[in-house]
C-alpha cells in the first residue's frame, strides 16, 4: 500500500513537471489552432474525454455528496490526468495502513 501511494505521488509529481515545462515552451492557446488540425490530438481528446466520462460515472457512485461530486468532475475535466491522479491519491490515503492491493482493485 506504501508501495501504491508512493507511485501514485510520484506520477502526479511528473504530470505536474511535464506540464509545467511544456507550459513554459509552448503555449496551447496559442498553438491551438495548429493542434486541432492534426488527426491524432482530435483521437486523443475523444480518448481522454469518452474515458473520464467512465472515470466521473464510478466517481459520482462513489462520492456522498453533489458539492463532492461537482467539484470533482471539474476538476477532472479541466485538470485531466493531475485530477484524477489527486483524487485517486486521497482515497489510497484515506485507507487503513495495512488494506491489501486486493482490496483496492
């Protein structure tokens, strides 16, 4: 379990990295344009966003609360992998210490 949250921290940490840098090199704003035209940023968007709908549906069944669950999809749609990886990262350490990986999956 130690092993998990660990990883899971670290992933967010490189998202957080990659996108900062690539922030600072290329503004997606600006690029847009560009970035729409290409066949393989269309699939991946419609990879990402049919996914996360999943990802938000087991979410909402799972969180009590509309403001929870509001809250959450927002910030799953807008900060894409860095949300869910945070959100993933919370429940790993809202767990007993000692919850086998079984029980997680």
């Amino acid at each position: 379990m130690v092993a998990l949250r660990v990883l899971t921290a670290i992933a967010w940490l490189w998202m957080l990295w990659v996108i900062v840098a690539t922030s600072l090199e290329s503004n997606l704003f600006v690029e847009w344009q560009n970035l729409s035209a290409i066949p393989w940023m269309r699939a991946t968007l419609w990879d990402f966003y049919l996914t996360m709908s999943l990802v938000v549906l087991w979410m909402w069944r799972h969180e009590p609360g509309w403001a929870s669950r509001l809250c959450w999809t927002l910030a799953f749609l807008l900060l894409g992998s860095l949300g869910t990886l945070f959100y993933f990262w919370l429940h790993l350490m809202r767990l007993p210490k000692h919850t086998s990986l079984k029980d997680v999956f």
